[in-house]
C-alpha cells in the first residue's frame, strides 16, 4: 500500500535556488549557515512515503480515558510555505 499525499508541489521554487553551502567543511554547511536549498531538502525529506502505524489514546464525552488504539495513517496532508513552496508540516 502507498501512501496518499495531498497538497504537495509537484514544482516547488526551492529547486530552482542553487545550494550556497560549501561541502569542504561542516562548519560551512547547513544547518551552520543560512542554506535555504538545504533547509527546504531538508523539510522535504522529513514527508513519510509509506503507511505509519499511530497509537492514540480514546476519551469518553467527559474527557475520561478509555482506551488505547493503535491505526495505520494511509493518507497525509501538507502545509507548503508560499513563498519557496517547502513543506512546511504534515498531518493526518
């Protein structure tokens, strides 16, 4: 089973902005300095590509606990930044 993803930019601008980081030390790469190419990669990598198994707790009307379930996420949703088209954050 694949994961649905819903609201992902096919063609994000952040693509489009060359890395500035310079790979001969870590002192001069991201997160050091300000890369925003390898920020936004790095946000991007953090988008699960399969089907996750959560663990959430069930509360009755009053707010009592009454249980723990445990259900597989097959669909996410994102939330892109407007002006890079980064993912900013994910939800089921």
């Amino acid at each position: 089973m694949k994961l649905k993803i819903n609201n992902k930019n096919e063609d994000p601008l952040w693509k489009k902005i060359p890395c500035h980081c310079n790979h001969d030390s870590v002192e001069t790469e991201y997160p050091l300095i300000d890369c925003i190419h390898c920020k936004c990669q790095e946000a991007d990598n953090s988008i699960p590509d399969k089907p996750f198994i959560i663990t959430e707790n069930i509360y009755d009307k009053h707010g009592k606990f009454k249980e723990t379930i445990q259900r597989q996420v097959t669909e996410i949703t994102l939330t892109n930044c407007s002006k890079y088209g980064s993912c900013l954050g994910w939800g089921y």
